[in-house]
C-alpha cells in the first residue's frame, strides 16, 4: 500500500494483485504498465517479474494495519476483474474491503461484464456497502460506454465512471444510477490530445444530472503546466462517503485473522 498517493481523486492505493494486460484503445500509454516495466528483473524489487500478471496475498491484510480513514484505490498497478484472477482471490478481495470498512474503497476496472456478473453473485456481499465505490473506465464510445451500461446492472451501491483518458467527444452519456464521474486527459510522451469542448459537455451533464464532477487533469506531456483548472476553477467534487469509525488496535488485528484465507 502507498500511504501517499500522487492520483489526484484518491488518498492511497492498494495492490493486492499486480500487472495486467491491455483490453482496449485507453490501456495504449499505461503508466502502470511503464512503471512496472522498469524493474523487470531487478532481484527483490516488488516488479522484478515486470507486469506480469502475479497475485500478492501477502498484502491482503495491509488495510487493517492502516488505522487512519483513506480513500484508497483499489489496485492501481492492476485491474482486479482480469480473467486471469480467479473468483476466490477476488471475493478476498472483498472481504478485507467489508471487514476494513474505515476506509472508502475505489474500485475501477475496464473488465466491466465479471465486475456484473461477480457483483450479482459471489460478490453480492460487498456490492451494497456504501464505503465501497465500483466504477469502470469510459475512454470512448466504442469501448467505454458499454462499460457504463454493465455497470448499471451491478447492484452497487455506488457506482462511478473514470473517464480517463478522454479520447474523443462522448455524446449523450446516460448517467442513470451513476453517483461520481471522473474526466482527465492522457499524460505523458505521446499523449493523445483531449478537447476542452468534450469535458465541457460531461460537466454540464453532470450539473444537469446532480452527479458528482472531478476534473483530474488537462493531462499532455507537460501535465504540471496544464494543470488541473476548467473555466478558472478546480472541480473536486465526490460522493458522500459512509465509512465507519476506526476500532481499537487491537480490534483491527483480530478482524484481519478473521479472513477466510487466513483462518
Ligand atoms: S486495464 Fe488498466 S492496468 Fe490493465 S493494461 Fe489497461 S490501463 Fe493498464
């Protein structure tokens, strides 16, 4: 876990599994990917085996040593729902995020049909918390907007679009059930430009829709000098969060040994 994280929308990041594999046109420029990749065979570092896939039980448990309420960005480095994770990890997943219900859990993922179907059944347990938000990434209108769709069948309690990076106008979005809406632009070399008028139009439908607005970033490869700034002002705007207060020590430890992997 990563006490201080550097995303702008969240506190701390979570990485119970990491590496993934590219899905669609929003993965092209992955910083994770970039990140990881870095270390590929470096003896000891937590990336030695690049961005392979790997899971890392061994971090399952870190929420409960971790007493102060975060927003925490549930895999980062990865995406939970790859096929490659199978059901049993993932609803681990979801025990520590119920049990560790101090922290508010941001869950994002691009592999938006098993975030369904696994939401609908064995994750049926963790969908109605409130201090657990599953969103999906909206890139396009190819690959993202069907996203949206999948993820208004879930039975979440809250619901979130990350529409990063931004790559082309996206129309009429049915914000429907869609508590928080995240807009960026790609950072970095290469990164594809975004529009002012194709972020102006996400906000006004979420002003008209009362949905929650973040605007992340005007991204580029000079990201700092971009900034962060929409007709002059900073939108970082969230949902209510409901997490729960933080128990004794002593407690936090006990709740961890009552994971099932662990027991
Ligand atoms: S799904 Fe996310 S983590 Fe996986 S390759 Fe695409 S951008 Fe990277």
């Amino acid at each position: 876990m990563s006490l201080h994280s550097h995303i702008e929308w969240t506190d701390a990041t979570w990485n119970p599994v990491r590496g993934c594999t590219k899905i669609s046109p929003g993965c092209k420029h992955c910083y994770a990917e970039t990140f990881a990749e870095r270390f590929r065979g470096v003896k000891g570092h937590p990336y030695e085996q690049g961005f392979d896939l790997r899971l890392v039980p061994e971090k399952l448990t870190e929420p409960f040593t971790w007493r102060s309420p975060k927003l925490v960005f549930v895999n980062s480095m990865s995406d939970l729902f790859q096929p490659g994770v199978p059901d049993d990890y993932v609803a681990a997943v979801g025990e520590v995020m119920v049990k560790a219900n101090w922290h508010t859990y941001q869950v994002l993922t691009k592999r938006s049909e098993r975030l369904t179907d696994m939401l609908n059944e064995r994750l049926r347990f963790a969908a109605a918390q409130k201090h657990i938000w599953w969103g999906v990434s909206v890139e396009d209108r190819k690959y993202g907007l069907p996203r949206i769709e999948h993820l208004r069948e879930a039975p979440a309690a809250v619901r979130f679009l990350s529409v990063e990076p931004l790559l082309e106008d996206l129309g009429n979005i049915d914000l429907d059930g869609i508590d928080w809406v995240i807009v960026g632009g790609e950072s970095g070399p290469g990164a594809r430009p975004i529009r002012k008028e194709w972020v102006i139009s996400i906000r006004e439908q979420c002003q008209s829709a009362r949905v929650p607005f973040f605007f992340k970033q005007w991204g580029g490869v000079r990201k700092a000098v971009n900034g962060r700034k929409l007709d002059g002002r900073t939108y970082n705007e969230y949902p209510v969060r409901f997490a729960a207060p933080v128990p004794e020590r002593a407690e936090c430890f006990a709740l961890a040994r009552t994971l099932s992997r662990f027991r």
